[in-house]
C-alpha cells in the first residue's frame, strides 16, 4: 500500500478474519475477536519493545524502568483487564502490568490453580516458533471462579533476550457489546493499549519533547499488523507528523491539509473531532498506487493523555 503521505505501518501480527454472525455464536465470535486483539496488541509491543533496545539515543535511560512504566499504565479492553508482562527467556519477571512485587522473580517453576507449569509451555512455544498462545488456568478475579485463560506470548526481535504476554479469561462475554465490529476492536484496543503505555512513560521517565518523540518514532520503525494492511500515524495538535515508518521524508511535516479520495481533508477533521472527545472513529478512503485501486479504510484515533499527541490507526474496511 503506497500514499502520497506516509503512514506508520504497524507490527505485523498475522490477524486472522473474524467471522461473521452466520452460523457462529456470540462466544465463538467474541473468543476469535478477543485472540486477534491479544496477538496483535502483544506482537506490536514486542517490535516496539524490541527497537526501543536497539535504539542508542535513548541508552541514557533504564530500558527496563521504560517497560516498567509502560505496562503499568497500559491497558485494553473495554473493562480494562487486558494487561502486559514482560520476562526474560530464563523466566525473570522484568514487568507486569499490576503486580510489581513480581518484578525479579523467578518464574519458571509457577504453577496454575491446575498445577501446570504454564510459564515453561510460555517458554517452549517461543523456543519452537517465537510467539504461540497458551492455556492456563487461573481464579478470574472478576468472577471468583477457576477458569481458563487464554495467553499469547511473544519473544522480541534482533536478537533480545526478553518476552511479552498478555491474555483474557476465556468466559469474558462483555467484547462487543459496544456494537463495535472485530476491525473496529482491533484498532481501537491495539491504539488504546499503545496510547496509555506512552503516557505512563511520558509521565515518569521521559519529560522533553524532543525525546519523546524519538522514543515514538523508534517504537512504530518497521512495526506492521494485520497482514501489514495496517498503519497508523503519530501527529501533534498541529497536525505535524511525529512518526511514521512508510515515508520518514514526511515526518516534521504538516498534513493539515491531507484529503482523502473524495476530497476530505481527514486530518483537519480528525483534529478537529478531538478537540471535543478524546478518541473516536472514522471512516476515509484512500488511493491504493500499488495496486491501482481505491481502499476504504476505518479509522480510530486516540490523544495520548497529558500530552499534544495523537495516535491515528486505518486499516481496510474488508
């Protein structure tokens, strides 16, 4: 996919299609949405993870406070129990999402509510393939009761001796209920999750301007999802380019007045919707050079809080 514009292509994280209501149950659909949610969230954090260790402007800095202080502060899911945890392949927590008296300890001998070693099939699924989901058994604490937890687990890229996981009960019915599609879920969960891990960095290690937006730029390089069909943006209030990894000659650049196929300037009106609202959705298409074709695409766009950043996802509509 080739605009005039770049877009910051996020991690490929091979989504699979969600299917539709024919034939297939409420659970079945919010399970496959839930799983292409979790995989992509974790996959992308991973690469973003995985360039910001690569990324000497930023060795000044703890990395590992960094992951520390984004996990803590990301979340997903419309009840907010998707979370993060990130380890070492000898099983040594380095972060987790809300229990920091985790942090240091050592993992590989845990056992679930089941007596499973669920962190060594953690290990031997990234050993076999790199990434790979895992079932567990946990005490749901919404619930009170021993379910089963689905988990994905990723390893970092180039080469880094780490991992992320994240994953949700499998009982959760509550997906959808919005009336949001599986698209629409993806982007805005994989955004959101992003959005909150920027302010929880932002707010506790990274206070300039000028690195925050090298630490953005560093974790969307070569960063793709679903089937690399995804993209997304990071712009100021200004609607100057932050971030992108498709066409870096546009970062610096402002694309107030970028528009659409049918002529829409979509990000002056994105701008523009969320001088009300914080996040919302939107749907714009674009011309495909590549392949000689025009997309329709649908947009979700989140402000990182405290901060003049934006976050813009799009992928296609089918």
């Amino acid at each position: 996919m080739k605009f005039w514009f770049s877009v910051l292509i996020l991690s490929s994280l091979f989504l699979t299609a969600c299917p539709d209501d024919n034939g297939t149950t409420p659970a079945e659909i919010n399970t496959d949405c839930e799983r292409d949610i979790v995989k992509n969230t974790v996959q992308f954090t991973a690469n973003g993870f995985s360039n910001i260790l690569s990324y000497s402007e930023l060795d000044e800095f703890d990395k590992e406070e960094i992951f520390r202080a984004y996990v803590s502060n990301s979340r997903f899911f419309e009840d907010s129990s998707g979370y993060f945890y990130v380890e070492t392949l000898d099983a040594v927590m380095v972060a987790h999402g809300f229990k920091d008296e985790l942090v240091g300890s050592s993992r590989i001998d845990v056992q679930d509510t089941k007596g499973n070693y669920y962190v060594r099939e953690m290990l031997d699924s990234i050993n076999k393939s790199g990434a790979g989901f895992v079932e567990f058994y946990f005490t749901n604490p919404a619930t009170g009761k021993d379910e089963i937890k689905t988990g994905f687990v990723s390893k970092f890229k180039n080469g880094w001796d780490y991992f992320i996981g994240s994953g949700f009960y499998n009982e959760r019915n509550s997906i959808g209920v919005s009336g949001l599609n599986c698209r629409q879920l993806l982007i805005q969960n994989l955004v959101h999750s992003v959005s909150g891990g920027f302010n929880g960095v932002f707010s506790n290690i990274l206070d300039s301007c000028d690195v925050r937006y090298k630490f953005i730029r560093a974790f969307f390089m070569v960063n793709q999802f679903d089937y690399e069909n995804g993209y997304v943006l990071a712009i100021n209030k200004e609607a100057v380019c932050i971030a992108n990894n498709y066409n870096l000659d546009i970062i610096g650049i402002n694309l107030n007045s970028a528009t659409d196929t049918n002529g829409k300037e979509y990000i002056k009106e994105i701008i523009e919707m969320l001088s009300s609202q914080n996040a919302g959705f939107a749907d714009y298409t674009l011309p495909d050079s590549e392949n000689q074709t025009v997309l329709e695409y649908e947009f979700y766009f989140e402000k990182v809080p405290d901060t003049d950043i934006i976050l813009i996802a799009f992928i296609p509509k089918t």
